[in-house]
C-alpha cells in the first residue's frame, strides 16, 4: 500500500470559490480511488490555499488486482451448428483470447448465449492516475473559468503554474495545462525561496509549513484567531467582532496570517457603527474592535499574508487607506440629508427592478398594497401588527436604493434607508415611537440573507420582508423565470427560504398559497403582465417551489426525520406553523407500538386502494354500516366516528399530540380488521363497502399527516 499526493498551484484563486473546489477535488479523487479498485473507502485528506489544491490519500493501492470477467458473445442457434463451432464462435474465442474449447453456454433473459470466463490484469495505480487526474480536474465547477494558452486549449480557474503528484516516492506523470507533475512545489511567495522539493506524500504539510505556507484551511483559522485575541489584548476592554463570513475568507486569502492593529480618528465614530463596519469589513477586509457594552472603538485588526509589519509601514498604509474611505462614507452621509427619503420615493421611476417587471417605484407600490393585505390578515388573526407602519415603511423602503451612501456601498442597500428614516424627520406629526419603528421595519426587511441570519425583530418588518420577496417570487415566477437545478440568477431560493423561516419564527398565521394570489393580483393591468407567461400555471408552479422550501427548512433548520416531513406535506404544506406543529407532534409519537402498528395498517389501507382503482373496482360513494356482516369489521365502523369526534375539536385547537394519541386508540379495532376480514371479496357489494370502510379512515385521519409515510421497523417477537 502507498500513500499518494497531489497538488495543483495555480495564480491566487478568488476566496470564495476556493473552499468549494477543495471538497470536490478531495471528492473526485475518493471516487476515482474507489473506481477503479485502488482503495475501499479512502482516507482522503483535502488542503487549499489561495495558490493551490491538494489532496493527500493514504492506503492505496499500487496496482489493480485482477479480475476474472464473464464475457457473452453470440447466440448458441448462431454459434454453434450441429453442435460444432461457427465462424462466430471462433471469432468471439480469439477477441475474449481463449480456447473455443473453453467457451461455455449461459443462459439469460434472451437465451442462450456463449461465454467466457477471462482474467483482466490489473493496471498500474500510476498509470491510471495519470490517464483519469486531467479529466477530474477539468471537471471542478468553477463560477468562472478562464483560458491563458489559447481558447483552443484547456480551461480553470486560473493558470495553472505546478503541480506536485507522487505514489510513494514515485512521481504520477499527470499533465495538464502544459504542465507536468514532479515533487517540486513553490513556498510563500515572500517569506520563502521558492521552490520546495515533497520527498514523500506524508511530509507534504511539514515541507510547506517550514516555508511560510500552512496549507490546512483549519491550522490558518486558529492562528488567525490565537493573532486576533493577541492584537485585542493591547486595547484595555476591547474585543474583536466575531465575524464568521469574513473570518472565512481571509482564511482563504493568506498562505501563512498574521494579524496588526490600526486605528482611526475618533470623530469617525459620529457615523453609524454600521456604515464604518461595512467599510472595514466588505471593502478592507478589516475586523472592527468594540468595547464591553458592543460599542465600536476606533481601531481594526487587519490580517496579513506576511510574517509581520516591524516598522509599521503596512498598519500605516492600512490607516490611510481606511481614513479616505471613512472620508468618503461621511461626504455620502452628508450628501444624502440634502434630499430626505420622501422625495426620493419618485426617484425610483428612474431605477429599473427587472426589465420586465417595471421600475422599483412600480415595486414599492405593489409591495405597500400587499404589505397592507398581509398586515389585515395577521390582525384579523389576532395578532398585534399596525398596518400603518407597514404602510408607511413599505412606501419609504426602496428609496435608499437613490442614495450616494448606497450607491458606494451596495452592501447597505435598507440599513441605510432604515437609518435615514430615524434621523430625518419625514412627518413632524408621526410620534417618535412610530418613526423608529417605520426605521427599523425599512433597516431589516432584507433579512433574512440566508438561514444563519435573523429574521426581522418585529411584525412590521417581518411583514414587510414578506411583502418584499413574494412580490419579487411572483413576478419572476409569472415570467416563467424559475430555478432549476443550480441555476437562481434571481436568487429566488433564498427569497422563499426567507418567507418560510420569517413565518416559522414569528408564528405567523399565513396561508402561502393565498399569500401568492394576492402577490400575483397586484400586477394585474400592468404593463409587466402583457409579458408574463400564458401557458404556465402559476399557482402550481409557486405551490410546489414553496412546498420544497417547506421541506427544506423543516428537515435541514428543524431537523425532523425525512418521513415525518413526507407525512406532515402530505397533509398539507401551506401553513408552516401548523406544519412545524404536525411534524413535532408526529415526532413525539412515531415511536409508540400503537404507532408503529397503525401506520403499516395506513401503508396497507391505501395500497388497497389503490390496487383497487388500478383494477376498476368499485367503492362504494359511503359507507353503510347496515350492510356490514363481520363483527369486526362492525367494531372498526363504531370505532372510527367515536375517534373522530374526538380528534376533530383537537385538531382545531391545534393539539396534534393530543390528537395523536387518540388516533393510537384506532390500533385495536384496525388490527383485528386486518387480521379477520377479507377486503377484495368476489361479492362485489360487500367489497365496495369494505373499500369504502377503508377509504373512510384514510380521509378521516389523514389530515394531520400521512401516516403511511412513516418508516417503520420490524421488531423481533
């Protein structure tokens, strides 16, 4: 067994793409290990810097072992006559490179058939390695690709500049990109030498930390970290923000991190912290320090690609650099005041949402009417919103989309709307409350971002997010622009993602379905409707899109097993709080015997239906308890209304694990049916109404769940 390595150097690869690239390349290797008989399940580990990718598998094999291969070759009626061989016998024994004497008859589905039995030699585990690497290679998915020897040549992420490949001690001769792998890789690009010769696989990590380059994503996020508590230190009280999207990128940005202070002037802090972080964060890469109480204190931490600053000429140049573009952000803010978000509102007309969707005034108008539909249902419903407020932040939302400070800083887009609306005062007769609260419904109704993000804090702007993102699902879905597969240009996954986590966490008593209609009704006489798509149906395309979303969030955010989600869909997908109540109820339960039992009778129950609608038989339109004969199946028609009565106020209230528990009561008088009584009968009366009997409990009692959907276990007697 040999341990194998392979690495391919590249110029510096954008940070994002990079983590994503490592585990498919340390994937497609496993695979290709797997494959072809090199390794059963490979131990493959996966390095990443900005200038390389590497995986390192230890065990593998050094040659295939050899095979024996059943090959068929012609028919028996054509191979053989009289019972000796044809031309095409002889044929196929000189192509399978054995005896004709050896052939052997089988038979198969077609007939019989001529075989031989044929060892296949192993190949060489370097030989294959070399023919398949340059293909999986190709194969990475990168968001860009670029060409650098002609478009004729081979595509990647970015030039590639080495690659190191070794069995052992022995160099794979992979090619790709004009390059051929040895056992040279390139250290740091500053604080080494240069090249750095891997004498074997298992010394790769060693060989490149004792030149500047931690090649493991992990080792750099820990000493990022040990250097940012350090820096921290030296600033009595402070800490540094924890930042998880930005820590991960300058991971993915250095080769060998250290990490220096700088500082600004104090009078920058009259800007909101929110402004001065984006600044330092998207555009400098630097982390903000803030005191005990979470206020901001005028100093960064920057994180370097470089051993250290001695003479502090980067912390200068960081300082000024972070000083114009503080500079600039106050000149914006100031900008801004001169014309307040009110009169911006028209301004929109000029800035286009979607080409086929109108402006972005066209938007705030459909979203403040939708804004004020939702607002009437969740108020109807009995919860505290003030519609009011969602109407006036629906109005003012966009506007910031106009603004200098937005324009610089795209990222801003509603925190900086949100944050005008408190400090500009754009009605003299709103009390103060009123205008902070419009502020903050405006500042959070792009969240959430993603599901590691909050949804907004309040009704108003959780409304308003709402509003937000249906009007733009709608839109793009009755253009007939929906997701498929990889491809959201729109982002529309994670505008429905945000629908559904918004709704399940602030229990929110939406009907999805209804929500859409109303979404769709308000580009009704636009002029974006006479572009949308006539043959799509809306409605169903938009059900299934949010029934996945559902799925998506009760199974990866929630948690719950995959069949209690089927089972819970099954009955219904468009009220999410009452799903996550279906699905923790059902979770509570599924465990049970009396369960257990009634769900495998649910699996029978509806695959004899269904055979019996297959086969055209006959069920009866409702049950008569008259006509049955069986006492048990008599016990079973007693039972179902009794439980029924019962589960029915339950299932109202809302009380599934209540209700559950008195669906269990049915296991008895369910089983004792199974067990006595003969569904599909000749006389075709007493099976209709049997059938009938059956399809009562289905409807009966599946519109909490599906029961049947639950995976149940055999257990031992």
């Amino acid at each position: 067994m040999a341990d194998f390595l392979f690495e391919i150097g590249v110029e510096e690869i954008p940070a994002r793409m990079i983590d994503g690239a490592r585990e498919e390349l340390a994937r497609r290797t496993a695979e290709l290990l797997v494959r072809e008989r090199l390794a059963g399940t490979p131990a493959v580990e996966a390095f990443s810097t900005p200038r390389r990718l590497a995986v390192l598998a230890r065990g593998i094999a050094t040659q295939q072992p050899d095979v024996h291969e059943q090959l068929t070759g012609p028919s028996v009626k054509v191979a053989l006559k009289d019972g000796a061989p044809t031309p095409a016998a002889e044929a196929f024994a000189r192509k399978a490179g054995v005896p004709v004497a050896s052939l052997e008859k089988v038979t198969t589905p077609k007939g019989e058939y001529l075989a031989a039995t044929v060892q296949k030699k192993g190949r060489a585990a370097s030989a294959i390695l070399a023919e398949s690497l340059p293909k999986e290679i190709a194969g990475i998915y990168w968001a860009k690709n670029m060409y650098w020897r002609g478009k004729t040549a081979e595509r990647f992420v970015r030039p590639v500049r080495w690659m190191v490949a070794l069995l052992d001690d022995h160099v794979v001769p992979v090619e790709f990109g004009g390059i051929s792998a040895g056992h040279t890789s390139q250290g740091h690009r500053i604080l080494s030498s240069g090249g750095v010769t891997i004498g074997r696989p298992g010394n790769y990590p060693a060989a490149l930390a004792s030149n500047s380059v931690l090649v493991s994503s992990a080792e750099r996020e820990q000493r990022i970290r040990k250097a940012l508590d350090v820096a921290t230190r030296t600033v009595p009280g402070a800490r540094w923000r924890e930042d998880k999207s930005l820590l991960e990128t300058v991971v993915d940005l250095t080769e060998f991190p250290s990490v220096i202070m700088g500082s600004f002037d104090p009078e920058f802090l009259s800007l909101p912290a929110e402004v001065l972080v984006t600044v330092m964060r998207d555009h400098q890469k630097y982390f903000a320090l803030e005191d005990a109480d979470g206020n901001l204190s005028p100093h960064f931490l920057a994180v370097l690609n470089t051993g250290s600053d001695p003479e502090g000429l980067i912390r200068h140049g960081n300082e000024r650099v972070l000083r114009a573009r503080f500079n600039d952000a106050r000149f914006f803010w100031d900008t801004d005041q001169k014309i307040n978000l009110r009169e911006r509102v028209e301004m929109l007309k000029s800035v286009t949402f979607q080409k086929d969707l109108g402006s972005y005034f066209d938007k705030t108008v459909r979203i403040q009417k939708l804004g004020s539909l939702i607002s009437e249902v969740l108020r109807e419903a009995g919860v505290a919103v003030r519609p009011g407020v969602v109407h006036k932040a629906a109005h003012l939302a966009k506007a910031d989309l106009t603004t200098e400070l937005v324009k610089e800083f795209t990222e801003l887009q509603g925190i900086v709307g949100g944050l005008y609306a408190k400090v500009q005062q754009l009605d003299p007769a709103l009390p103060k409350t009123t205008a902070e609260a419009i502020g903050d419904a405006i500042y959070h109704h792009y969240q959430p971002e993603s599901m590691d993000d909050q949804v907004p804090p309040t009704v108003e702007g959780a409304v308003l997010a709402i509003a937000d993102k249906a009007d733009t699902i709608a839109g793009m879905f009755a253009l007939g622009l929906i997701p498929s597969g990889s491809r959201d240009p729109f982002a529309l996954r994670r505008a429905s993602n945000g629908i559904v986590k918004i709704v399940a966490e602030h229990k929110l008593p939406l009907s999805l379905d209804k929500l859409f209609a109303d979404a769709r009704v308000e580009y009704v006489g636009s002029a974006a409707e006479a572009r949308f798509d006539q043959k799509l149906d809306f409605r169903a395309a938009v059900v299934a899109f949010m029934r996945e979303r559902v799925e998506f969030y009760l199974r990866d955010v929630r948690g719950f097993a995959y069949d209690v989600v089927n089972a819970v869909l099954a009955a219904g997908a468009d009220d999410v709080v009452d799903a996550i109540a279906r699905a923790e109820a059902l979770s509570q339960v599924r465990g049970s015997d009396d369960f257990a039992s009634i769900s495998v009778a649910f699996k029978r129950t509806k695959n004899i239906l269904r055979q019996a609608r297959e086969t055209n038989k006959a069920i009866a339109p409702k049950l008569d308890a008259a006509a049955l004969t069986d006492e048990t199946e008599k016990a079973l028609a007693v039972a179902l209304p009794e439980v029924a009565a019962k589960v029915a106020p339950l299932r109202e209230q809302k009380n599934y694990a209540a209700a559950l528990t008195q669906v269990s009561r049915l296991r008895q008088p369910i089983d004792l049916f199974f067990d006595k009584v003969m569904v599909m009968v000749d006389d075709e009366r007493v099976r209709a109404n049997r059938l009938a009997l059956l399809q009562t409990l289905l409807q009966e009692f599946s519109t909490i769940a599906d029961f049947s959907e639950i995976v149940t276990e055999a257990k031992s007697p």
